[in-house]
C-alpha cells in the first residue's frame, strides 16, 4: 500500500493494481507439477500396495487349487442338477 498526502486536511491511500494478467499461467506453473508428482506418488502406491499383493494371492491360491477336487465336492454336496452325486 502506498500512502499519499492528498488534498485537503486527510491522507489519500491508493492501493497497488491486482495482477490480473497470467494469473492462471502463474497458479498453474506453481500448482501442475505438484499435481503431477503427487499423482505419480499415488499410482506408484497404488500399484505396489494394492495390485502386486492381489496379483501374489491369485498366484499363490492357484498354486495349489486343485480343480477336479474342487468339482468332486461340489458334485458329492449335490450343487449341480446335471451330474449325480456318487452314492446316488
């Protein structure tokens, strides 16, 4: 702020123009890398956090799944209409 003696008895203040003119180039050049990085941060533990630890359970469960045992259960517990259980 910038004080002036005016005229008359009082002091006139006049205030400094607002920077109109690329303010949204200026937000922008501070605030786009931030987002960038911060996204990248986000992706990066999203995949390490989330998507390789799923990925490692399917593998692992797949490992040792056994599907033939699987449909034997299900057909001895009488799940599917089409085949019979083995006692019947």
């Amino acid at each position: 702020m910038k004080i002036e003696k005016g005229k008359g008895d009082g002091m006139t203040m006049s205030l400094t123009k607002p920077a109109m003119r690329g303010l949204l180039a200026k937000r922008l050049r501070f605030h786009l890398p931030i987002a960038f990085g911060l996204s990248l941060i986000a992706a990066v533990a999203f995949k390490y956090g989330v998507t390789e630890p799923r990925k490692k359970a399917y593998a692992d469960f797949y490992k040792h799944y056994d599907a033939m045992k699987e449909f034997n259960g299900m057909k001895e517990a009488g799940v599917f209409e089409s085949v019979r259980p083995s006692g019947e």
